[in-house]
C-alpha cells in the first residue's frame, strides 16, 4: 500500500512556476504533485493507495494543546489555498481514496492507516517530506523521503538506525529532549540532538532519561529536572496517533485508476502531458 501525505503539496508549489488553467486559477501544486504521484505509482505498482489530508493548523489538537506549535510558520500562500480542493476534485476522478479527519494531521492519518494495513497483512510505503513519519517505520513499513520533486530517499529501519543513532520508536523521545524548530516543538533548553540521542542511548526512553536525571553532571542535571514537563509536552506533541477516527479501511482502497474522467480532467485543467504518465500509471 502507497500512502502519500497531501503536505507535499507545499513542496510542489514551491517548486514549479506559476501556473493557471484556463478558468484563470492557479494549478502549479497541483500538477507537481499528481505529476509526483502517477510518477511512483508506475515505479511502485502499488495495490491500495490513499492520500492523507492535512487539518487547518488553527483546527490541529495539537495547537490545542499546545498553541504555539507550528506557529513560527507562514501563513498558506493565497495561489496555494484554493489548490487544495482542486486536489481533491482531480484525485476523486482518478479514483484515489483522500483521507482526511478533522483535527489530525497527514502524519497522524498515514500513521493509522499503515497501522491497519500491516494488520491485514499488507506491505506500506509511505511517500512525504515530513522527518516525522520516520516514527512509522518497521519492518513491513518503509519511507519514501521527498528531498526534491524529482528525487525520493528510501528509508528502512536499518537506514534510519545508521543515520540517526536511534530507533524509529525513539523518534519521539528524541524531540521531547532537543525539540524539533521546524514545528515550533520547544525540547528542553540547552539539550541539542547529540546529547539526546547519547542519553536515549542509554536510557531508551525520555520517561526513563528523566527518572535518572539525578544521574547527570551539573547543568544537565538540572536542565533534566528543570525541563522535565516540557520535554514531556514536546513528546506526546511530536508522536504520530496511530488510532486516528479514519471512515475507510487500507481494504477499500484497492487502486483502481480511471482513464476517462482522469483525461477528462487532465483536458479541463489542461494537464495534457500528464497523459502519458496515467497510461503508464495503469499498464
């Protein structure tokens, strides 16, 4: 099963010049990312696919619980915001599944549904930009990285391990001790990744880090105890929920790509060299 995170969206967007269809709105993200999409699903051959739908931030449980969680980040350009809907439209004429719940994020969807799809007996990949969802890998589960448009970094396990110095099932713990800037999770101060990943190394969990944080030289020590809610906060706000309300199961999201209403679209918006690409996505 290939599952995609809509938050790509944003790197397509970026990525490619403006672009309009001939109602005059802009459609460049929109293009990159089906053009990404059909691109993987010849590579992959994938027999369910689904694409995961981002919450608004200001609706996100974890700007609830936390409000200045990915507040340091702009607000969605105005070409880019209508695109999103548009997606939805050109995918519902290809017959792909959009998942999307309100108050959860992409991560937290892909999370679930690979969490169901490894149940039922299925191999996942995972396609995003977002270092979060290295959370999810496992040995049925690997990870597609988008680095740039054209160009994806496949992480398993072992991969992620060599790298990082942690497990995958780490992750979290790692960004309750150094925090993550990207989503304005804050860490404990004065903590960078190295000494994490050295205390996680040998404590394996943040509970576990704290618990023996009387175990620690001078001002680690005390940045260990001083921090101790915060790095808890940073944690749950950093881990994917795997058991998200989602209205469909990996089962009913068999690929089943739609040739007519799919050119139908691709004329409309004038996608027409995507053409070639669906073919090739179908044979």
């Amino acid at each position: 099963m290939l599952l995609v995170d809509g938050g790509l969206m944003f790197r397509t967007f970026f990525a490619l010049p403006p672009m309009t269809d001939p109602k005059g709105r802009p459609v460049n993200a929109v293009y990159g990312f089906v053009s990404m999409l059909l691109r993987l699903l010849a590579t992959l051959r994938p027999s369910h696919v689904a694409v995961a739908a981002d919450s608004p931030v200001a609706e996100n449980r974890r700007a609830v619980l936390y409000p200045p969680y990915k507040a340091n980040r702009p607000e969605c350009p105005p070409d880019l915001a209508p695109q999103f809907a548009l997606l939805r439209e050109v995918l519902a004429a290809l017959n792909i599944t959009v998942v999307g719940v309100r108050g959860y994020e992409a991560d937290d969807l892909m999370g679930t549904m690979a969490r169901m799809a490894e149940a039922e007996g299925m191999e996942v990949i995972l396609l995003t930009g977002d270092r979060d969802a290295f959370q999810l890998l496992s040995g049925r589960t690997a990870v597609q990285y988008v680095k740039r448009l054209n160009q994806t970094i496949t992480y398993d396990v072992a991969r992620f391990v060599t790298e990082w110095g942690i497990l995958p099932s780490q992750l979290a713990d790692l960004k309750g001790l150094a925090g993550d800037a990207s989503d304005n999770i804050p860490g404990i101060r004065g903590i960078g990744p190295k000494t994490a990943v050295r205390l996680l190394q040998q404590y394996v969990t943040l509970e576990a880090v704290l618990a023996h944080a009387h175990a620690q030289p001078g001002k680690l020590r005390q940045r260990l105890e001083e921090g101790r809610e915060i790095a808890l906060l940073s944690k749950r706000l950093a881990t994917i929920d795997r058991h998200v309300p989602v209205s469909c199961t990996p089962g009913a999201c068999a690929l089943d790509l739609d040739l007519d209403t799919g050119a139908a679209v691709f004329e409309e918006l004038h996608f027409r060299s995507l053409l070639p690409s669906l073919r090739r996505a179908m044979a």
